[in-house]
C-alpha cells in the first residue's frame, strides 16, 4: 500500500488532463465535481498510503519513477520519497484541498470561466504534492514553480481587475527573488557533495565547510521567505486576497505558503549544523509573526485581516524550525489549514451572504442570520486564538515551548504575537457577527446591502468538517511527534521540567484568554476606534512605500533615463551609425560605376597596367 504514493500525482493530474481536454463540453457544475473527485481520490489514496507506512519496517521509501536528467556519471531521477514527513503534508493538503473544491462549486457559481478556475485548482494541487512527495531538490523545485504559476493565474483570476493583475505580477515576481535562493543553495551543494537527493544530502551533510553549510541554509530562508510570505518578502501574500476566496484558502492554508516551512523542516541535517542558521531562521520568524499580527490588529478588509493572520502564524512556525522544533512547526501546519481553512472559507461564506461585501464596517449582527457560518466561525476563532481546548492552543504552545528552550527573548515576542492574535480576531469575530446589523443601510454614500442569506450545504459541509478538526486536533500532537521524530536530525534541546511545562501552559491560557476578553472590551457595540488603528499599522508599517522609494522609483528613473538616452543615443545610435557608415562608403562607391563604357575601359587598363608592373617587380 505504501508504494500506492504515485496514484495521488496520478490523480490530481488526471483531473487538470481531463478538465483540460473536456472542461468546456463538461460545463457548471460537473467540471467542479470532477474536479473535486480527483482531489477526494488523491486523499483517499493518501490515507492508503498512510496506513502502509505504518505497517513497513522502513519508514522511507523511494520510489523511482523515471530517470530524467544525465549530468555526467549522475542522474537525477523523478522519484518519490515516502516518509512520515511526506505522508503528512500529503494528507492534509488533499484533505483540505478537497473540502475547498467542495466548497468551490458553489462558491463560483455562474462565473464565467468556472472550469478554468478549477483546471488551475487541479494543477495546483498536483504541484503541491509533487513538492512534498520529491526525493531530491530539483524535482521539489518543479513543484515549487508549479505552484509558484498557478498562484499567478489563480490570484489574477479576474485579470480585467487591475488590482487583481497587479496582485498576480506582485506575487509571481516576489516569488521569482526568492527562488535565487532555491538555485543557490542547489548549485552549492551539488558542487560539495555531487547529490540532490534528501537522503544523500543528509548523509553528506556533515562533510561540508561551516561556511557552506550557512550559505546554504540562508540561501534556504530566502527561498522559504519568497514562498511562505516572511520577511522581507511578505508583502505578496495581502494583495493576494483579489482572487477569489477558495484561492486564498487553498493558498493560505494547505498548499502554497506552507511550502517553504516543509523544505525547512526537510533540510533539518543541515540546520543542526548551523548555530548562526538556525538564529537567523528563528529571529525571521518571530519578526515575522510579530509584525505581521501588529498590521492584522488594524485592517478593515476581512480577508485582509486573516492574510495577515497567515503571514503571522507562518511566523511562529518559521520560529519553532529555528528553534530545532521541527515537529512542532509541521503540528502547527497541520492546525492551521485547518482553522486557517475554516477561517477562509468562513469568510468566503460571509461575502457570498453579503453579495461580495468585505468590510467589517459593513457587517455586524450576522450570527442571527448566518447560524452555520458564525457557529462553524466561532471554532475557527477559538482555535487560532489559542483558547484551551482548541487545536491552536496545543500547536502554538508547544512552539513556544520550543521557542523558550532555545531563546527567551524570542519567547517573548512570540508570546506578544500570541496575545495580539487573540486580539485582533476577537475584533473581527466582534465586528463580524455581534452587534447591530450594519449591513441594512447605505453608509457613507455607499448602496444598501441586500438581507444577507446563509451559505448552501456544498459551502456548508466543509465549514462543518473543518470546525470539527480543528476542535480536536490538538490531539495529534503526541502522537505527531512520535510519528515524525524519525526524519528530523537532533537538535539536543534541553528538556523542560514538569514544573515549568506546566507554567508555560498556564501562560499561553492566559494570553489567549487576555486577548480575547482585551478585544470584546474595547470593540464591542464599536465599529471605529483610530487610536487603535493607527495609519502606520493600516499601511502595513509604510513597507510597500519604503520598497518602491528605494527600488520601484529609482529603477522606474533609470528605466525612463535608458529610454530617453541609453536607447537613442547608444543603441540606436551604434545602429544608426553603422548604417551612416555604409551609406557614405556606398554613396563613395557609386562613383566608381558612372554607366560610362570608356570610363570602365580606363580603369581596366589602368589595373592591368598596375599588375603587370606588380608581376614584373617581382621577377626582378
């Protein structure tokens, strides 16, 4: 069963050829359910693939499917590595990437390219698989650029926007600066240790320099930051929001932005062997996770809170891998696509009742008309909150855990990441469903909204699902851990003492006990409060400004200074000039072909005299 791995590419891809090939004859809504068939195989195919794994000796497994490249005596092969850490990241990312498909049918309902949206879902998911499933790095990175395409096409879906273009650009150009990273770190070590295969390079890891080691492992953390939206190259995910919302939960939950945390996590022999790595990882995390929580804590857009969110709680997990808990950091992956999912999609839900409204000025009072959203919500909250007994306080805990044995100073920022994550979703929760209904008048010269209406079951039924895990899957942990302790190298963490796991549990209750009562406090029957939203945090600390006044202005000038000198006077200008120079000496020529018999009779004589006088000097 363990080697049924090659089914779940099969069909996932089955179902972009076949959507590809038929889509339009299929039409609404049967491409969606194929669609979503295809992704509900690949998990059950998972699942498969799960159990054999726990049954077989050897917990990793390659599997070849065909040689590829020749580089010189070497060949990189398309093979598969079946391992715990593979098999967990495959099943949660089909699992949720199903519910979304679900939810998608109806969600996109009467859109004009319906089964161009899901081509692209398929292939995404597709990508994302053949990321996590690859033995060796170049093969993961034909994944990475998969999903690195497909968020391109899926957050431009409504490419006649010009945000949504301009969101597309953003995020396809912030994740090419990152993959100099990828490239870098596998051209390194296949110089060193003549490999790219994981298990190769775990094996060779400890024959290579300090400083090699370091090089790539920062190369790494830039190609993990391009991807999972960390600083200094976050600013993609937010703007990401104008696709629609099934994209933003694929995306931001299961697939795409934990990518980089999972290749992390992957290369952990080589982290272990880095003290000043593993410290430039975990500072970028928990400056990540702080930042990130402080922007949410004053965006008006529900979307754009929870993008936010995402880029934060990527955050902690960035955190936990330099802190050597890599199991951790996967527990919390795992509790955040599914109540980052059920966020989404709640939010989808939201918009949808709304007729496309995502202001929270706009909403209010949806808990008595939106009984399944707000009570499917309400979990969703509770969890990433990290309100016991709720997954996200068991994943976030035992982060910080992890963050406390390697370093207090980033404990405690993580621990103020934690306290405003609580804060700022109590405000959108609060915003959102309490209150007065804000949605039955026109409000600042805008139209009235409709009665907002609940979701169908087909958006309905994943809501269910996810609240469900993510209520109980703080459960995993132990037994997570246990499951992945095999593939991660040991970072020798000093174990903490009863006593103070237990204070340090205490702690994180409270915290997200005091955010949460924090926030009720001051936005209950408030809609705005602009101390609390300074323009500083609602323009993401200036960051966008600060890149295009050092970079996008000056490359704009140089760009507008080559067009109106660069171009005409030195390339058009070589080009015009080496056109003048034949057109002159042609010009010269022409005089030598007057049309004049008696004037070509002259010159032949005189070169025949000229050669001959050449032959007769030189016989003497």
């Amino acid at each position: 069963m363990v080697y049924a791995a090659p089914w779940m590419l099969a069909c996932a891809l089955g179902g972009f050829v076949v959507l590809l090939a038929f889509g339009r004859r299929l039409g609404e809504p049967v491409a969606g359910w194929v669609a979503t068939a295809a992704i509900a195989a690949a998990f059950v195919v998972a699942v498969v693939t799960w159990i054999g794994l726990l049954g077989h000796n050897n917990r990793e497994i390659t599997e070849t499917l065909f040689g590829w490249l020749p580089i010189g005596s070497y060949q990189v092969k398309v093979a598969l590595l079946i391992d715990p850490l593979s098999v967990t990241m495959c099943l949660f990312v089909t699992g949720v990437s199903a519910l979304i498909h679900l939810y998608s049918v109806a969600y996109m309902h009467k859109e004009r390219d319906f089964t161009k949206f899901f081509v692209y879902l398929n292939f995404f998911v597709f990508s994302m698989l053949l990321l996590v499933l690859a033995d060796n790095l170049l093969v993961t990175f034909v994944g990475w650029e998969g999903v690195g395409v497909c968020s391109y096409w899926l957050v431009a879906f409504y490419f006649d926007r010009d945000s949504a273009a301009s969101a597309g650009k953003k995020a396809f150009i912030y994740n090419r600066v990152g993959d100099v990273g990828m490239l870098v770190a596998m051209f390194v070590l296949f110089t060193h240790l003549h490999t790219l295969t994981y298990l190769g390079i775990a094996t060779g890891a400890a024959t290579l320099t300090g400083t090699q080691v370091t090089l790539v492992v920062i190369a790494l953390l830039f190609a993990a930051a391009g991807k999972s939206a960390q600083i200094p190259l976050f600013n993609w995910l937010p703007d990401a929001m104008e696709g629609p919302t099934p994209v933003s939960a694929l995306i931001h939950a299961a697939t795409m932005v934990t990518a980089g945390v999972y290749l992390l996590c992957r290369m952990s022999h080589l982290l272990v062997l880095t003290s000043s790595g593993r410290a430039t990882i975990a500072v970028v995390g928990a400056a990540t996770a702080f930042v990130a929580a402080t922007i949410a804590t004053s965006q008006s857009d529900i979307k754009r809170v929870l993008a936010f969110s995402t880029v934060s709680q990527i955050g902690f997990m960035v955190l936990a891998v330099g802190s050597g808990a890599y199991a951790a950091a996967i527990f919390l992956m795992v509790a955040h696509a599914f109540f980052k999912g059920l966020l989404f999609l709640g939010a989808g839900s939201v918009i949808h009742g709304l007729d496309g409204e995502q202001e929270l000025s706009r909403m209010g009072g949806l808990r008595t008309v939106m009984a399944w959203t707000f009570a499917t919500f309400l979990v969703g909250w509770l969890a990433i909150a990290g309100v016991p007994p709720f997954s996200g306080f068991f994943s976030k805990g035992d982060v910080l855990k992890g963050a406390w044995a390697y370093s207090k100073p980033l404990w405690a920022i993580g621990l103020v990441a934690a306290l405003l994550t609580a804060y700022y979703m109590t405000r959108l929760f609060v915003l959102a469903f309490t209150g007065d209904p804000r949605f039955v008048r026109a409000a600042g010269g805008r139209r009235a909204l409709a009665p907002p209406h609940e979701s169908p079951w087909v958006m309905r039924l994943p809501l269910v699902v996810l609240a469900v895990c993510a209520a109980v899957a703080g459960a995993l942990g132990p037994a997570l851990d246990r499951f992945l302790s095999p593939v991660f190298a040991s970072t020798h963490l000093a174990p903490l003492s009863s006593a103070s796991d237990d204070t340090l549990i205490a702690i994180d209750g409270v915290v997200a006990v005091a955010g949460l009562a924090i926030a009720w406090w001051l936005w209950r029957g408030r809609v705005e409060r602009p101390a609390l939203t300074p323009r500083f945090l609602a323009n993401v600390w200036y960051w966008d400004d600060a890149y295009d006044a050092v970079l996008g202005r000056p490359a704009a000038r140089a760009a507008r200074a080559s067009a109106e000198m660069v171009d005409p006077l030195v390339i058009d200008g070589a080009v015009l000039g080496v056109a003048a120079v034949a057109r002159r000496g042609a010009r010269q020529l022409r005089g030598l072909q007057n049309g004049y018999v008696r004037s070509y009779a002259l010159l032949f004589a005189v070169g025949t005299a000229l050669l001959v006088a050449y032959l007769l000097a030189r016989t003497f």
